[in-house]
C-alpha cells in the first residue's frame, strides 16, 4: 500500500532506491544463524531484520516528482513479471566493513531484472549513478575501529543455506539517511505485486 503524508509535511526530496525483500521466514532463519553473532559482536552496527533488502536500482537523492513519477511505470513492470526464486546463504563482507548475506536462485532473472528496472527509471527521466549488481543482503556495517568483526561474522556464515523463497513484490523503498544523527531507517514508499507466471523452483548449481 502507498504511503500517505501530508503535502505540508513532505520533503522536497528522497533518497529512494528500488528493491526485493525476504518473507519473514526467510529473514527470521538467517536472524536464528546470526544470533551468536548479535551476542558477540554488540558493536557492529547491525541493520535491522525488516529492513533487509535486496537492492535492484540505487536512486540516490530524488525529487518528490521524480517518486511521483516511478510509481505507475513500476507498478506496470511488476504486473508483467513473474515472482523470483532465492535461497540466502553464506556471508561475506566488502572491505572488511559491510557484512552480508549471498543470494542463490534466479540470479539471471535477477540481472535482467534490475535491468528492466534501471532502463524504466530512465526512461522517467530520472538520472542516477548506476552500480553493478552484486546480489547480497546488508546484515551490518562495522565501527572504523574494528576492522576484525564482519570478517570474523562473515567466516561463521559459511555453512549457512537458508529455505527456499520467492519474491513476491517490488519495492520502491526510502531512506532517512543524512536527515539525522540516528541509524539509518528505511520505508515502503509503496510496493507491487509480481502477478506473471510463477517461476521455477530455487536452483543450487
């Protein structure tokens, strides 16, 4: 469902980016995985289970028009796309800072995906800075004075391979970042259902 907020309370710009999510299922499995982690490593800035994503297309900073915009364009691309198939597993981290979760699944469809996705933020008009696709969920993001503890939580995940599941909708997802000293929040600006064929089953080769 679309956010609400009063037009008086709007800000004048967003920082959004487009994403899948876990079911709960999913996410509370790896949270179970992860629970020695939490206990031992209480100073690691751990992201919050409902926040746990799987980013598609980063936006950056936007206009409140430009989200206006994205809205029917994204809703009509979910409708005519089947759900995807995924399986969280293992750990790893980037630069020994940012702790994460691997994906394995539809990964292709996942790449085309994010591509159709990216093509339609354009195709709005909407410029933003592309990155590549690297499949992950962010699970914590380390204090510069610790560079040792996402390696450490990261090794502990190797054995890790969660349930199969599907994503069942597309997210255009905001964030607080930059808007104040605390953790970095995250909210469904609104989100669609994938209503095309169902896909296939998770596949581990």
């Amino acid at each position: 469902m679309d956010a609400v907020h009063p037009e008086n309370d709007r800000p004048a710009t967003t920082r959004v980016f487009v994403a899948l999510a876990p079911p709960d299922p999913a996410k509370d499995e790896l949270a179970r995985a992860l629970g020695p982690a939490y206990a031992a490593y209480p100073r690691l800035r751990w992201n919050r289970i409902e926040d746990w994503h799987l980013t598609l297309a980063f936006l950056g900073e936007q206009p409140a028009a430009a989200v206006d915009l994205l809205r029917p364009a994204l809703a009509g691309l979910a409708a005519a796309r089947a759900p995807l198939s995924f399986a969280l597993t293992g750990g790893g981290h980037f630069d020994e800072r940012v702790l994460w979760s691997g994906v394995e699944g539809d990964t292709d469809a996942l790449q085309g995906l994010a591509g159709e996705v990216r093509a339609l933020v354009k195709g709005c008009g909407i410029a933003f800075e592309e990155r590549r696709l690297r499949p992950h969920l962010t699970l914590a993001r380390a204090r510069r004075d610790d560079p040792a503890s996402v390696a450490a939580v990261a090794a502990s995940l190797d054995g890790f391979a969660g349930r199969p599941w599907q994503a069942a909708r597309l997210h255009l997802v905001a964030s607080n970042f930059g808007r104040g000293p605390g953790p970095i929040r995250y909210r469904d600006v609104a989100s669609w259902p994938f209503t095309g064929p169902a896909a296939g089953p998770v596949s581990r080769s």
